[in-house]
C-alpha cells in the first residue's frame, strides 16, 4: 500500500500559490479585523497578529469553522453557531497565550522573534535505517504466484507477513474469526507456532 497523494485545499497555507494565498490574506484580514472589534479582542489579538504564522493558521481554521458555521442551510436555527463560540473561539482564546507570544508586541510595534528550529542531524541517518530495516514489498517473505505457491512457499512467516498474505488473497484462513488459524498458501499449510512466535509450514 502506497501513501495516497495528498491534494490541498483552499486553506492550506504551505501549498498555496501567490493568488490563492494573496485572496485568503485579504479574506482573512477582513474576517480577523471583524473578529477583533465585534468581539473586543483588540488586546487579546494585537495588530501584529499577521506576524506570528501559528496564531495565522489558527486564525484561518477558526474562519472557515465560522463560515461553515453561519453559512445558510435549509434549517437557519441549527445550533452551528452556537457551536463555534464554545467549542472554536472560546478554546482558541483560551489557549492564546499558549498559540503565541504577544509578551514583547504592542498596538504600534511588533516584538516576536519566532524561535529556530533545529533538527537533529543525525535524522537522515535514523531514516535510512528505518526504510532499509524494512522489507522490499509487502510481499516479501512468501511467493505471489499462488501456481507455485506450493513448492515456493517459505518454511516460517512472520504474523505480518501472514496477515499481509491473507488480506491480499494470497492465503486463505481456515477459521477467519480465528486471529491465530492456520492458513494455506497453494498446498501448503501453515500454523502458528507459540514457541516460536511465527507461523510455521507443516511438514
């Protein structure tokens, strides 16, 4: 199984190309501003909050909560609204302090300096002995042609490599409420062996 491609919307900030994201900044901007006089929030979100890129991303996903909230339905007295003021806005004012840091920045002046991020060097490294560690192919361990299954078939499978085996077709269990039945694989027979933690051909 291969990762499935990942296809961004409209409010993903690090996939956005310069029109999509100069129209958020301007829907957002306009949202933000609301936000902040309707709400008397202009101590609590100061002037500089389009600086601090997590309070940014915050922001954004509290506006679409918003918009989908109060959008027009077929029934106008659904309790939307009411949702995103105690389960979107109240957490998120709540958690401000801890979303970002407003300690240096005043209403004329923006004092945050966002903090380094550093990785481990030796990350590559751990990540290519995570990929080679690993198998080739979900199937590696026992044969994929099931008309030579029979005189191919590996003399142990490990349980991931049997769960694999079963879920593709290759195997079939005999008793497939049974997490631990044997299984075939062509003409071989496979059980589980307790001792030894694996599944084993019977002779």
């Amino acid at each position: 199984m291969s990762v499935p491609p990942y296809r961004p919307g409209p409010f993903d900030w690090r996939h956005l190309d310069q029109q999509a994201a100069s129209e958020l900044w301007v829907e957002l901007i306009h949202w933000v501003e609301w936000l902040r006089e309707r709400y008397d929030f202009g101590r609590d979100i100061r002037p500089c909050w389009f600086q601090h890129s997590a309070l940014v991303e915050e922001l954004t996903a509290a506006m679409v909560a918003h918009r989908s909230s109060y959008q027009q339905t077929k029934d106008p007295y659904h309790h939307g609204p009411a949702a995103w003021h105690y389960q979107v806005l109240r957490p998120m004012m709540a958690r401000m302090t801890a979303i970002t840091d407003f300690e240096q920045c005043t209403q004329d002046a923006c004092g945050f300096t966002p903090a380094r991020v550093h990785t481990l060097t030796t990350i590559a490294e751990f990540v290519d002995t995570d990929v080679r560690r690993r198998s080739e192919s979900p199937n590696a361990g026992f044969p994929t042609d099931l008309d030579s299954a029979a005189s191919d078939a590996a003399v142990t499978l490990s349980m991931e490599e049997a769960i694999t085996a079963i879920d593709t077709g290759l195997a079939v269990a005999e008793d497939p409420a049974d997490d631990f039945s044997a299984f075939t694989i062509g003409d071989a027979r496979y059980e589980y062996d307790d001792d030894a933690g694996q599944y084993v051909r019977a002779q």
